[in-house]
C-alpha cells in the first residue's frame, strides 16, 4: 500500500506563488510515475503535472510555464512549484500515481487564489 500525503496550499493573490508537497510513503518502489491533480468547485478532476522517476515531465496546457513539477527520489516527495498565479487555479490539489489510482486519493490541499 501506498500513502500521499499532500500540504503547502494556502490563500494566495493573483500573480503570487506557492509550493505543494507530497510525501509519499509504503510501498514506495512499485510507483515510476506521479502526479499533481486539481479539482475546481463543480468541474471534474484533471492532471496538472507529472513526473518519472527518472525526470520526464507533462503539463496541463493550462499551467505550462507557470508551474514546475519536481521530486525528491531521497525524501520521497514530490513538489509542486506554483508562479503566477491566477483566480482559475483555484481548486483542491491531489497527489496520486501517474496514472492515478483510486485508492491512493487523500484529503487534498485547499488553493485559493483571490484579492
């Protein structure tokens, strides 16, 4: 089994930053892939970023030069760098395998992002 647990989400204005942290523990060595996830109040679920053991990247095409994706294989944590921004990425933020997998869904982390 595997646990994720995510943290770093906040109140933020318009064109400020955070950073999301995923720590990631059990059964570590069966996950190549991981993902950040979001969902927004009455929108379904959606990938933002994810990452390969060995460093490949995808991004939303909503969030490509604003957010970066990194991990730290030691720590066992994955991160989320967010920069400018913006009232739409407003949304709970998950972390999950790559592709995802439903029983490793946890509670999120809140991310506000208004004046």
């Amino acid at each position: 089994q595997v646990q994720l647990v995510e943290s770093g989400g906040g109140l933020v204005q318009p064109g400020g930053s955070l950073r999301l942290s995923c720590a990631v523990s059990g059964n570590i060595f069966s996950i190549n892939s991981l993902g950040w996830y979001r969902q927004a109040p009455g929108k379904e679920r959606e990938l933002v970023a994810a990452i390969s053991r060995d460093g490949w990247r995808n991004y939303a095409d909503s969030v490509k030069g604003r957010f970066t994706i990194s991990r730290d294989n030691a720590k066992n944590t994955v991160y989320l760098q967010m920069n400018s921004l913006k009232p739409g990425d407003t949304a709970v933020y998950y972390c999950n395998t790559y592709p995802s997998i439903g029983d490793f869904w946890g509670q999120g982390t809140q991310v506000t992002v208004s004046s």
